[in-house]
C-alpha cells in the first residue's frame, strides 16, 4: 500500500502577495506502473482563487511531471498560479488510494528567494537582511510591512505581500531589511477593539496603534527605535552608507513609515509611506513632518475614507510652509486597473474599498518613478 511522506507546496511571491505555482507529492511503496496510470484530472482543487477578493478562480490542476527521488517518487502537480491565503484544499487518487489535504494542514511550503534574506533576531527585534555581495558601505532600504504581518515568526514580512523580495531583485547592491513589527500577543482585529475604545479621534477601522505604547502589536515608537539603533550599527561597522539610508512602507508600515522619522529623523535621505493609516498619532507626525523628503502615495479611495482628507489637509499645511520636498500622489481607477485591482466583476463598494488598498503594488512596479525618486537622494545632496 502507497504511503504519502511529504506534501509541499511551491510557491513565490508576486503582486497578491504568496502565489502558489505547484504541489510536491512525496510517495512511497507504488511502482511504475501504478504511476504511470496517475493523471491530472484523477486531483479536484478547490478555492484557488486568483484574485485579490476571492471571486474569480484559477483554471487549477493543468498537468503533472512524476520523476523518481532516491527512495521516494515525487508526483508535482503544475497549477495555474493562485493566491495562496485562501482555504483552498485538494482531494484526489493515487493508485486507488485516497488524498486529501488543505492549506491548514500543509507541513512544507517552499517560498521562492526567501532564503537571500538571512534571519536576524538582535535587541528584541525580528528582523530579515537582504546583503549584496558588494565591496565597501552600500545604501540600505528599510521595508515596514503592514497590520496582517505582525508577528514573532521572522517569516510573514517577507511572504504576506509583494515588497522586499521584490525590492531585493530591483537593487541587488543595497541592503534591504525587513524587520517583522511585534504582535503584542493580539490579533489584527482584536488590536483594532483596543484602538476603538481609545477613542481614535478619526473613528477609523484600521490602522496604527495611536498613542502607541511600548510592547504593543506594530510599530510603537520603541520598537522602531530599536529598528534604527540596528541601522546605525551597521553605519558605524562601515557595512551602510550612512548618506543613503531610506525608508518605504505599506498601511500600517506606511504610518510606521511616518513614526519612524518621528523616532529618527536625522537617519534618512527620503520617504514612501504606502497607503499610511491615518490616525491621531501618524496624522501628528505627519503634521510635523522632520526635513526628509517623502513621496506619499495611495488610492484614489480605499477602506479607510478619511485617509486622504488627513493626508491632504496635513501636507497643504507642509506645502504653506515652503515644503518643495513632499509629493503626493492619488492613483486613479485606470491606474489601478492595470494591476487587476478593482476590476473584477460585481465588486461591492466594500471589496472595491479593500482592492483599491493595494496600491502598493503600484509602488513597488515603480509606478511614477516613485522608487527611483527614492534612491536618487543622498542626505548630503538632496534632489
């Protein structure tokens, strides 16, 4: 009788965040010939959606390549790509015998490139380094993730959504560091309970901590000092160029973004805070934003309604005062669309609200130039 030792899926990241591109079944006590009477269609899959709300689904199990592994066979079943944070599952035959499994109780998941970036764990922080072979001090580039990749597993900032691995294709000779923001033992959702009874002055349903405190879920104004103190050790071992520091973020890494120059302004030669959530805390730290250049960029209109009134009244405030060096950028409908958001047939206003919040796809295409604008600055030539 078959035995199933090993199931892994296959997966890289891209614009939806975690794509999976096939499943490794590892098998053993089956000959030959009972494999070679295997097929695609003997698999059915089910919710391999691949859009970003889960309405359109993916044209699944399209063939499959069996090939023999020391002791094992290994039967990879080729799928048209889908997102991979759907409960999907997969059931099928294998020489008469029954599989089944779903994404819950999958044991491996192979992640394409996440091993370029080294695991770190120092002064409390989590944190994962890209590191280009290069001689000499080089730039680095700091990636804040957003609210649903808090956590101690020094994995998700790299997995949940499309950023650093990209960034590290796009600049292979900088350092690019992915930090993983604490989840302060609460969830997503249960941290937004907590912001609520607060009393957030803007009513919002996502975002930030406001009035964040020491030890809470995201980027409280500790743990980001704790972030920057990593950096200027590195500046200091002549490993970073201390002229060619930046920071990018998305959502709640995008008022992360807002409190880390709040925490260090003097460390970086410009900004992109991504769709920053918008509340009492980063709306005063954008209000008094510190003499770095910053390029804020978001949807037209996305889940947090209010986002952009704060972010315009803050930066025409910045613009009276003579701030040539704050950029913002509204993309339109037709922007968006060209990355598949907002597209999909009989959204709601909700899914398109939460589609629209994407937008940092566009970003890190480079959409506007926005990236090259970024690295073009240097602290001692502004540009």
């Amino acid at each position: 009788m078959g035995r199933i030792e090993k199931i892994t899926a296959k997966t890289h990241i891209g614009d939806y965040g975690q794509i999976v591109d096939s499943f490794l079944i590892s098998v053993t006590g089956i000959n030959q010939e009972e494999l070679s009477q295997v097929k695609a269609s003997d698999f059915v899959i089910k919710k391999n959606y691949k859009d970003l709300t889960g309405k359109i689904l993916s044209k699944g199990i399209t063939s499959l390549e069996i090939r023999e592994s020391e002791e094992e066979w290994e039967i990879e079943l080729i799928l048209d790509p889908f997102v991979f944070r759907y409960d999907f599952s997969v059931t099928g035959k294998i020489a008469g015998w029954e599989l089944s499994f779903t994404k819950e109780n999958l044991e491996n998941i192979w992640v394409k490139d996440t091993d370029h970036f080294k695991a770190y764990q120092e002064n409390g922080v989590n944190y994962r380094m890209y590191e280009p072979e290069c001689m000499g001090s080089r730039p680095l580039v700091l990636f804040l993730h957003g609210g649903g990749e808090c956590g101690e597993d020094n994995q998700l900032q790299l997995t949940g959504t499309i950023g650093a691995l990209r960034l590290a294709e796009r600049w292979s000779d900088m350092y690019i560091m992915a930090p993983q923001a604490p989840s302060g033992n609460l969830g997503m959702y249960e941290m937004f309970e907590v912001m609520k009874k607060r009393g957030n002055p803007f009513d919002v349903d996502m975002g930030i901590t406001p009035f964040s405190l020491k030890g809470e879920r995201g980027w409280n104004r500790d743990y980001v000092g704790r972030v920057t103190d990593i950096i200027r050790r590195l500046i200091e071992d002549g490993k970073v160029d201390k002229n060619r520091v930046y920071l990018i973020g998305m959502s709640m890494g995008g008022g992360g973004v807002l409190q880390t120059l709040s925490v260090a302004p003097d460390l970086f030669a410009a900004a992109v805070p991504i769709c920053p959530s918008m509340n009492g805390e980063s709306y005063a730290n954008l209000l008094n934003l510190p003499e770095v250049p910053v390029w804020i960029a978001t949807a037209y209109m996305d889940h947090q309604h209010g986002r952009h009134a704060h972010i315009l009244n803050a930066c025409s405030k910045l613009w009276q005062e003579g701030r040539k060096d704050v950029k913002y950028t509204l993309f339109t409908p037709e922007e968006l669309a060209k990355y598949g958001i907002g597209t999909t047939e009989d959204l709601t206003a909700k899914e398109l609200d939460a589609e629209n919040h994407n937008s940092w796809i566009l970003v890190i295409h480079n959409e506007k130039g926005i990236l090259d604008w970024m690295i073009s600055h240097q602290k001692n030539k502004q540009g």
